[in-house]
C-alpha cells in the first residue's frame, strides 16, 4: 500500500497497534537479565502468567506468533511427516511454507467453511500405515480463523476433533494469535479453549496492544524440546524482559476491552450491510470484517484506493474481498466516520 496519504484511521490489521504511554512505562522499568540462559525475571513472570492462564504445565516468549506455530510443528512432527490443517489457516498459507522450509514436514489441507472443519472430513486425510505414504502426526486448529473472518470456533467441535485426534495417535496443536478476541466473545476460559491442545501459540501483539510477541505453552517436555527449537530458529533472546513487561501489561488491562473492538465491528458490519454493491462474507464474530464487492461495481483495490484517500486503511483479501479489522487504536467516533465513508468510497471506486 502506498503511503502518499497519511492513514488516519488504520484498520489494515490488529497488528498496527502502538503500546500506550503507560505499557511504554511499565516496559521501561521492567526487570531484565539474559532469558537464554533463563536469568530473565520478567520472562519468567510472562511464562509463568501464560502457562496458569492456558491451564499448561509451561510457556516460551517467542518474537512471533509465526515462529511460535512453526516450533510447534518442528517438536510434533518428524521429517516427511505430515501434519492435517485447515487450508486457508495461517501455518499453511502466511508462514512461507515453513514447514517445509524449516522442518521438512508436509501439510495435508482441508477445506472448512469459514476456516472450520468437521469431524466427518478428518478420516480420510489421516495416512493408512503404509510403507508409500508419510506418516501423520499432528492436527492443527486456528482460533479465531483470519481468513474466515474472526470466525470463532465450536468448542464442541473442537473437542471432537481433537478427541479424534488423540484417539489416532495425533498431536494436536491450536493457532491461538487471536484466542482471546475468542474468549471474550464466547465466555468461555482460555483454559478450556486449550485444555483440548498438547501445544497452544498466543499472540500479545495484534489485539492486546503489545509491541511484540508471542508465547507457546505445553507440558515441560514439549517447552524444554520447544526452547532448543526456538534458539535453532534464531529466537532465543537476551534481555528480553522489555519485551515480556508489555506483554504482561496487556494480559493484565488489555484482554476485557476486546468487547469494544467487537462492538465497533459490528457497526462496520450494519454500514456495510446497507451499500448495495458491497456484501458481509460472513457476518463477523470479532474483530475482523470481511466485505466482498460487487465485481459489477468495482475491485478491491480500487475500494481500497479510494478509503486511503480518506485517511482509512484497509486491505484487498482476495480476488473481490476486501478487510477490516478493529483494534484499541481506533475509537468509536473514528469507526463512526469509516462507516459515513464506505458509501462515497464505493461511488467513488465505481467513478
């Protein structure tokens, strides 16, 4: 995206958040030692928080939700083992094919709605024991889905999955980045949505309003394997603690008023809802709005042009989608204002 206009309004992702004054502070202060040798206090404190928060007996700070995901895969699944996802899921489609790059595993996709599988699908993507074929060895979930618009998962279905899983002789491995938009929107505990996974991947960075990282939790077995992985991975940090206090600062003030960012979506949704050429696909959960226009009318980058001649930043999402994701940075008056926009945008878009 060009940025010959200034982004007033940024709803290009969650991620764009900035730390307020008093995480800056909180960072600022922070304790610190040498987390690779285990020396950081405030990294400690952030696993321990994780850990207890996830219901796991241990957690890991890693710098992205991205290598969070792929060190789970690397500690699960062997070479030229294979592992069962969702195809539109983030580890199979944003992380370079890391799998293969990084651990020399292979991705069997299905195709969900919405980024959700069902129980129905999973037998015939597990691997027979044959001498020809890769083994499978691993199950992963997203929650909530990006690309299926924030959708959040059934935790029923979830549970069957996994339960299948386990009953095959498969790991299971939950993408959590926005786990807590899932929380808050369902009610129900970070423990329970994990207690399904051996390995959970959070993310402090997008919604929570934190500079950088992410944390993976699981038995003490799977963090001291993942901790190796991590440092071969170029993760292992040094006085990171900096890190961890803004981290933990969002934990602690930041995780409730996630209903807000909700609220505004569903505002974003009524508006959209109304502009004839401009369609919900599908009806958002959370954060996440995903619009599909009217090939008739205009293309995504054309919509998308024209907002950014507003002062509003949002991003095409395929072949006619466009997306908007709500976040701590952007109040109600500013949402108020996208949604007067998305109109005239289309107008113009169309002109």
């Amino acid at each position: 995206m060009s940025h010959s206009t200034k982004l007033e309004i940024d709803l290009r992702s969650d991620t764009v958040t900035k730390p307020c004054a008093a995480m800056r502070s909180a960072m600022a202060a922070a304790e610190v030692g040498d987390d690779v040798f285990g020396d950081d206090p405030t990294v400690n404190e952030l696993q321990e928080k994780t850990a207890a928060l996830l219901g796991k007996e241990a957690a890991l700070l890693t710098p992205s939700g991205s290598m969070a995901n792929q060190i789970a895969i690397r500690v699960h699944c062997a070479r030229g083992e294979e592992f069962i996802c969702e195809a539109s899921c983030h580890i199979n489609i944003y992380e370079q094919g890391g799998f293969a790059q990084l651990s020399g595993a292979i991705a069997r996709p299905i195709h969900g709605q919405y980024g959700a599988i069902e129980l129905s699908q999973l037998p015939a993507y597990i691997s027979a024991p044959d001498d020809h074929v890769c083994r499978t060895k691993l199950l992963t979930l997203e929650n909530t889905h990006n690309r299926g618009g924030g959708t959040v998962q059934s935790l029923e279905n979830v549970k069957s999955l996994c339960a299948w899983a386990s009953s095959n002789g498969l790991s299971t491995h939950l993408d959590g980045a926005r786990l807590f938009n899932a929380i808050v929107a369902s009610g129900i505990s970070a423990q329970d949505w994990a207690a399904p996974f051996d390995s959970v991947n959070i993310c402090f960075s997008k919604g929570l309003g934190a500079p950088v990282g992410s944390a993976i939790a699981g038995s003490r077995d799977f963090i001291r394997e993942a901790r190796r992985v991590r440092k071969l991975f170029g993760g292992g940090m040094r006085q990171a603690g900096i890190l961890a206090a803004g981290a933990i600062y969002a934990l602690e003030n930041n995780v409730q008023r996630l209903a807000i960012d909700h609220q505004h979506a569903q505002m974003l949704a009524q508006a959209a809802s109304q502009i004839q050429g401009l369609q919900l696909d599908p009806n958002p959960q959370t954060n996440i709005v995903i619009v599909r226009i009217d090939p008739q009318v205009a293309t995504p980058q054309q919509f998308v042009a024209s907002l950014q001649k507003m002062g509003i930043g949002v991003v095409p999402f395929g072949p006619q989608h466009v997306r908007m994701v709500t976040h701590l940075d952007v109040s109600t008056a500013q949402i108020e204002r996208v949604c007067e926009s998305l109109g005239k945008a289309l107008r113009d878009s169309r002109a």
